[in-house]
C-alpha cells in the first residue's frame, strides 16, 4: 500500500514538473515574441501631424544625398500589418491580440489612400487629400507628380482586411484591365514587351512597367483570396519563369524590377509567392532560386539581406545556421532599403540601362517598424532560440 502510494506520489511529482516546465518554456516563448512585437507596437502612431493614427513612419532618401526625410505612405503599414498577420497561428492569445489590435488601427488610416474617384484601387500616397511626396514642398504641390493608383498597394491593403469574394474578384479584374492595352512596355527587354502578365499602376496616362516583384505581389493576393486563376494570372507565372530562368532577376533587377532592384528583395517575393502558391509550375523553379539564394548569402553583408534571404530558404525548407544580436541588425536597417521609386521606371529600356544601373534619380524607401516584423519572421519561420540579456538590443537571435 505504501509502495502504491509512494508510486502515485512520484507520478504526480513528475507531472507537476513536466507542466511547471512547459509552462516556462511557454511564457519564455511567449516574452521573446512580445519583446520584438512590442517593439513594433511602439512604432505606430498614435496619431500627430504628420502621421495618421495606425500608420507605421517610413523614411525616403533621394538617390546620393545625405538627408533621410520621414515620408508617411501606406505601403509600409500594410507591409508590416500582413507580415505580421500571416505569422498569427503560431502564436498564443495574448499575441493574437495585440496583432489585431494593431491591424485595427492601421485599417482606419486606408479610406485617406483609397481611389480619388471613389474606385477600387489604392494609392502609394494619400489622395484624400492628394499629399504626394509630402516631405518635398515642391513635389508636393505639382499635380503632374501624383501617382497613379498601383497594384502593389491595392494587393497589401486587400490582404490586410476581411474583405468579399464578389469584391476580391472586382479588384482582380480591374488589374486586368491593365493588360488589355494594345502598346508593348517599352521599358524591358524586347523578349517581354508583349507578355500580357500584370502591369504596374492602374494607368491611364502613366506609363506601363513589369515588375516581376509586383507580379510576384498580385499573385500572392490571388492565392491569398482563394480566386481561380485565369489567362493572365497563367501568363504572368510564365512570364515570371522566363525571368528566373534567364537570369534576368540577378543581373538585370532595375529593369526587370524597377521598383525594388535588388536581387535578396526580388529572391524574397519569389520565395514568398512559392510559399503561399504551392503551384506546380512556381515549384519548378525552387532549385534555381534556393541556389540564387545561397550564393547571395554568401556575398552579402547587410544582416537586413540575410534575414530576408535566410527566411526564403527557410520557406523552401532549406534551413540554415545564423546568430544576429538586435543591435547589429537595427545599425544594418539604415543602409537598407525596400522599395525604390523613380520617375524613369517606364522609360525605354536604353534609357534605364543608361542612368538606372547608377541608380541616378532612385527615392529609397525604408520602414524600421516592417523591418522588425522580418527579424520576427525570420524568428518563426526557423524556430530561433533567444538569449536575452535584459537589454532589448543586447539580444541574440540564432539557430
């Protein structure tokens, strides 16, 4: 009877720790995600003159000078707000909400970016009222620098809302219609200029670009949305294999991705695109991007291009080692930049191998708040270990 109970004892015992453990694991767990998300939270304005309440501050540079000027598009909010909503099921309630809370508030800024016309489609910059480039007093006030609505934001903001199938396939149609035009696209190789895969802007003056990282973008909201695919979503997965496959995406990013450029940003789209897809056709070329990855990881030193690159093999199950510490990251955010706009994007194609390799005339665009939900990517996707040390930049992040 004694030996019973002294069994009985030592199980309960046993259990006990086994919970206490996992609870600690659990609330460590849970303090590593709020440590980097909280960081985020901080981020978000609260609302002041400059930044509308739910937006996340960006910073433009132009091209070869000094001075960073802060720059309050949407395109960054709804970056930061999918990232951190296609993270979601791996966390815990209490996490749960303070994403949503935070996607709550970014929602409230969209109706200022939505169409002037009361349309679809959303803008780059505020339209209601039109504040393009509002850290430039000059550019600001020229009504020829509007731009034109474009399919990048249209795609983050839809993906960011619950929104309707009948109104999900309205806003598919209307990045049809941009393919309808009869005028090739000047502005890449002779090879493409024909293709009938999604455009750039919902143009009707502005002139038409591809941008593979786009198309990368619309197709994500496409397989996000659960909509079928039809002709022109089929010619854009071709047209994006034409690119991978050729080379053009390493050698050629300002021309084949005028917006973005850099081959580990480009890399990421794919990666990322593959990832949601699982089309046989994307799959095909996951060898050729998994060894484009791994080549540029070597080369690279920008830690904000290793955790985008590092996240994309992960995506494609290809894991590998790393150990960044927060502080080392934040000094790399400053010389990294996302999104790039410039004015000769559309141009013939001599004219952007001529000044576009240069980068003359480039707008950079960087956003610390969407660079922190990468770090925090990064962090699921390859099931890091944090070691803390009590100071949030002192922190190590590796596997």
């Amino acid at each position: 009877m004694n030996i019973s109970t002294d069994k009985t004892s030592t199980l309960l015992s046993i259990r006990i720790s086994l919970v206490l453990l996992f609870l600690l694991i659990q609330s460590t767990v849970f303090s590593q995600d709020i440590h980097v998300l909280q960081k985020i939270d901080s981020l978000q304005s609260k609302g002041s003159g400059f930044y509308r309440k739910g937006l996340f501050p960006s910073k433009i540079r132009f091209e070869n000078r000094r001075k960073i000027h802060e720059d309050n598009n949407i395109f960054f909010t709804a970056l930061t707000i999918y990232t951190l909503q296609s993270l979601q099921n791996n966390f815990g309630t209490e996490v749960k909400i303070l994403i949503d809370s935070m996607a709550d508030q970014a929602r409230q800024s969209f109706p200022y970016y939505k169409n002037r016309q009361g349309g679809y489609t959303y803008n780059f910059y505020q339209t209601h009222p039109d504040r393009p480039f509002p850290s430039f007093r000059y550019l600001s006030k020229i009504k020829r620098f509007r731009l034109a609505d474009d399919l990048d934001d249209a795609s983050f903001l839809y993906m960011t809302q619950n929104t309707s199938d009948s109104l999900n396939a309205a806003v598919k149609k209307e990045m049809e219609v941009q393919t309808r035009s009869t005028k090739k696209v000047m502005s890449t190789f002779q090879r493409y200029r024909t293709s009938k895969a999604y455009r750039t802007w919902f143009a009707h003056r502005m002139k038409q670009d591809l941008d593979i990282c786009v198309m990368s973008n619309v197709l994500l909201f496409v397989y996000e949305k659960g909509l079928p695919l039809d002709s022109t979503d089929i010619r854009t997965i071709v047209l994006i294999k034409q690119l991978v496959n050729s080379e053009d995406i390493m050698r050629y990013g300002y021309i084949v991705s005028p917006h973005y450029q850099k081959s580990p940003v480009i890399l990421y789209h794919l990666a990322r695109l593959i990832s949601v897809a699982h089309n046989p056709e994307l799959n095909t070329l996951i060898p050729k991007i998994v060894t484009d990855l791994k080549s540029e990881l070597k080369f690279t030193n920008n830690q904000m291009e290793q955790i985008i690159l590092l996240s994309s093999l992960y995506r494609l199950h290809q894991p590998v080692d790393f150990k960044f510490t927060y502080g080392n990251i934040l000094k790399d955010m400053y010389s990294f930049y996302w999104f790039r706009a410039n004015p000769f994007s559309g141009s013939n194609v001599f004219f952007k191998r001529v000044m576009g390799s240069r980068g003359c005339f480039n707008f950079s665009y960087q956003s610390q708040a969407y660079y922190w939900s990468l770090v925090l990517e990064l962090q699921q996707l390859s099931g890091a270990k944090i070691q803390s040390s009590g100071d949030f930049l002192k922190t190590t992040m590796y596997q």
